[in-house]
C-alpha cells in the first residue's frame, strides 16, 4: 500500500459493532468522482447475503452505462486495527457482506466484502483494471 496514493480517509461506522478511521486505496477501476463523493463517515446500514451481491455484480459487468469500482480500506492507524479486525470478524463468522446506507450521486451502491489476506480474488471482480 505504501506505493498507492490514497483516495479518501474518513470513518467506517456500524452501530454497536465498530467505528474506525480508514483510509481508501484504489484497487480497480474508475475513482474519479470517489474521493468527491464518498462522505466524511460511511455508515453501514446492514448485511446482505454474497450472492445477492455477485449477482448484481454479474449485471452490472454486462452493462454498458455503470461502472465497477474496487477499493481497499485500510486501517488508517495501528490503534484503528482493533475495530477494522472486528468489522471484518463480524461479517466473516456470518457470511455476509456490508451495506453503505449514504451513497451519493455518483455511488449507485457500495458493498463491503470482507476478505483475508489468504483468500483468493474472488472471480466475479477479476480481471482488474487499474494499480490491483
């Protein structure tokens, strides 16, 4: 991450599970309008089973007028990895992902998926198009 320009910094919030500072880096895509449109608190407003997601995602690649874009979040500090870790434990040990509640304009949707270090890409978001 240290060779990637950062995109946005602001807090994660899911009440009663975690509130933490983050940092934005791009993975794939587009961000042009990112770090413009992603508000200074992004509030996760539930979960939402994976295949919803990949399937939406799935539609979303054949479309022709929408984008897909990938960003990594990051623990903006060693103190905010605490909270990250129980976002990320949160949604892993219930197999969900998380749903933003404020997006806006230009942000149709905005989902986190939460991903270990060991696990693999899954394949409905390659190939990357971008720093990866």
């Amino acid at each position: 991450l240290s060779r990637l320009n950062t995109i946005w910094k602001g807090f994660i919030n899911m009440q009663s599970v975690a509130k933490f500072v983050t940092k934005a880096y791009p993975v794939s895509g587009c961000f042009d309008y990112l770090s413009e449109d992603l508000p200074d608190t992004i509030h996760i407003g539930g979960r939402i089973l994976p295949k919803t997601v990949w399937d939406y995602v799935g539609k979303l690649k054949s479309s022709l007028s929408k984008e897909l874009c990938l960003i990594r979040f990051h623990p903006a500090t060693e103190e905010e990895e605490v909270a990250y870790i129980s976002l990320y434990s949160y949604f892993s040990s219930r197999g969900r992902f998380g749903v933003v509640a404020n997006n806006n304009r230009h942000i149709k949707d905005l989902y986190l998926i939460p991903l270990s270090s060991k696990d693999p890409i899954p394949s409905k978001l390659l190939p990357f198009e971008g720093p990866g």
